[in-house]
C-alpha cells in the first residue's frame, strides 16, 4: 500500500491589512517591508472567525476535490500553534466535528511552519501501515490572535489561513509519495516562541502586563539558520533520490520571507518558474503557509495531475521538513 497526495483546497479570510495599514499602527514603512520581506499585505481572520472555522472550509474544498464525502475521512490531523483552545479540546475533533466527522481518530500535532509536512509524514505512515485509507490534513492559523500589533518587528510578518489535503491509500506507485523527511533541535527553542500560556507560565497578571502571549522571534538568527538548514535539507532528498534541482516543476518553499525564498532557490540553482511565492500576498501564515501555496498553484491551473512537487519548510521548534511527491490529484 502507498500514500498518494489526493486533493487540495484552502481558506483566505477576506480582510486585507497592508502595509500601509501597519504604516499606521507601528513605525515602519511599506517600502522596508517590502524589501526585507517581500510582503505587500496578508489576511486576517475575523474577529467571530476562529482557527477551526477556516480549517473546516479548507477542508471541505479538499475532501471534494478528492471525489470522496466526509464518512470516508478515517483519521483527521490538524496542525496549528493557534488551536481554538489551549490545549484541550484538540482542534482536529472540533474541525471534524463541524464537518461532520463521527467516531474517527482527531488530533493536533504541534511543529509550527513545519507543521503541514510533519502532517504528510503521519499521515504517509498511517496509510502505508494499513491503518486508514483517507486521512485529512489540516494546516490552520489564526496567527493574528498572537501578534503583538505594537511590536513592529513580529507584526509585519504574519498572517490568518487555513490549507487542507486528503492523503488517500492507492495501488499505483507512479503516483506515490517519493520521500518525506522530517527534523527537529530544540537547542533552538527559544529563537520562535509563544511564552504563555503553558505549564512555565500559566496565565496570571504578570503574563498579560509583560505581553508573554504573543509570539517572540529572535528574526535576523532564525533567517540565517533557515536559509542555511532550507538548503542543506533540499540538497540531502533530491540526492537520496537522484532527482536533479532542474527536474522539480514545482518547489514550494515555506512562505516566510522573500529574500529566504530567493537565497535557498538561487543556492539550489532554481529558475524562478519552478519556485512558488505567495508571501507578498498572505505573509507567513505559519503551519497553512505549505498547503496555501500549494493550492495557489493549483487554483490558478500550474498544477497538473502527476507533476513533482518539492515541499521544504523551516520554523519553531525549531522544526524542519521536506518532502518530495508527485500531485495526484484531478487537473482543475
Ligand atoms: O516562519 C518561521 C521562520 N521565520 C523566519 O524565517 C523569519 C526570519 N526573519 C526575518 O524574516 C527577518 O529577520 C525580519 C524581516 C524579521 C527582519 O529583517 P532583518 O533584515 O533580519 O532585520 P533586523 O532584525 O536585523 O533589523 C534591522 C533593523 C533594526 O534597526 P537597527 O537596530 O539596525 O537600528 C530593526 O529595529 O530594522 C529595524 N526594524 C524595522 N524597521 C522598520 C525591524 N523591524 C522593522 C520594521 N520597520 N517593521
């Protein structure tokens, strides 16, 4: 039995904050994060509008595209570091729950950016094992809920989606997962994170007068190492593979900084068709930023049935993934 990558679908919420916008709240300009980041604007989710309620339309879209209905979903995976509720219930039983889902196997993994690619190897492992036959995978985030819109050099980064794939079992290995690698080094731990709430810091006073809920990036250490380790992890599947840089119709870079995407490709000898951007228009949309993209492609008929995709993401944790899987999906 393989894993093939059946269908694709996403979410955008519809309110667009510019840079323009953030020109008012925080001193910045549209011309500096344009050229540190790349991005013009990204989504943001409103305020009735949670992280479960966009996962839930992504993957309506993609359960559809796959042919199937929703009692042929066995096992629902939803990956986030901005959950409904911290951290109980999972998001994946109130997703599959707004679908409904009844009586399946639901849970959240937590691997920040690499969240969607840690999700394909669970759900590739599930699937190759016998275990389930159709497993939904969601990446979702409503990352705005813990932005700090005073602290200028977080704010301007993130933004609010959700992506969805169903991950089926099939027979036929041409349309198989090649390869899927997945890695972690919390020696890093503190170059992205959320402090509060946890078990080091529960909620109290102290935790909303020193602003410990909102997202901390230690940026320009986490840039280098991301080009570096986004790189280096490219290079080690296509050559476990032998499959050559210039045979990929389609890398998917996680979608956190043009100039991150732009050095790993350049390092990679990449054409600029063969590298997908959507930064400048969602920022970094964290665990939905892969499947979003994915989707972008898809949507706008670049993606065709069969063709390579090169998945290659980087974030808290810190985390890292790759993987390497044709789109085995129906042509749009
Ligand atoms: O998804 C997980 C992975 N995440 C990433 O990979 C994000 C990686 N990091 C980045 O994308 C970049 O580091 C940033 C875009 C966050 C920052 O760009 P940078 O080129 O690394 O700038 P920097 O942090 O070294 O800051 C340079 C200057 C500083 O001023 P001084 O100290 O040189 O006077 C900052 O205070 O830019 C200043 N700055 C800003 N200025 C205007 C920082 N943020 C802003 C801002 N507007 N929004």
């Amino acid at each position: 039995m393989y894993a093939k990558f059946h269908s694709i679908g996403a979410y955008v919420p519809s309110k667009v904050l510019s840079n323009e916008d953030l020109e008012k709240m925080v001193e910045t300009s549209n011309e500096w994060i344009l050229k540190r980041t790349g991005i013009k604007e990204r989504r943001i989710a409103g305020d009735n509008e949670v992280t479960s309620d966009m996962a839930t339309k992504a993957s309506k879209i993609a359960i559809e595209r796959a042919g199937l209905e929703v009692t042929d979903i066995d096992l629902v995976v939803c990956t986030t570091v901005t959950p409904d509720y911290f951290n109980m219930p999972a998001t994946a039983c109130i997703i599959s729950d707004k679908l409904g889902i009844k009586n399946v196997q639901a849970f959240d993994i937590s691997a920040a950016c690499s969240g969607f690619v840690y999700a394909l190897s669970i759900a590739k492992a599930f699937v190759e094992s016998g275990m389930k036959k159709h497993v939904l995978i969601v990446g979702a985030e409503k990352f705005s809920s813990i932005v700090d819109y005073t602290d200028r050099s977080t704010c301007i980064l993130f933004g609010d989606g959700a992506g969805a794939a169903v991950i089926s079992a099939t027979n036929d290995k041409s349309e198989a997962f090649i390869d899927v690698h997945a890695s972690a080094d919390g020696s890093y731990a503190d170059f992205l994170v959320t402090p509060a709430p946890g078990s080091i810091h529960p909620v109290s006073q102290k935790v909303i007068d020193e602003g410990l809920n909102f997202v901390q990036m230690k940026g320009n250490e986490t840039f280098k190492l991301a080009v570096k380790t986004l790189t280096k992890d490219v290079k080690n599947i296509l050559a476990k593979n032998a499959i050559n840089s210039e045979d990929i119709p389609h890398f998917i870079p996680h979608q956190a900084n043009y100039r991150i995407i732009k050095a790993v490709g350049d390092a990679l000898k990449m054409r600029e068709d063969q590298v997908v951007v959507t930064v400048h228009k969602y920022g970094n949309t964290s665990a939905a930023s892969i499947p979003m993209a994915i989707n972008d492609i898809y949507e706008s008929g670049r993606l065709k049935k069969g063709e390579l995709m090169l998945l290659d993401t980087f974030g808290g944790g810190l985390t890292w993934a790759s993987a390497l899987l044709p789109f085995a999906g129906e042509t749009l």
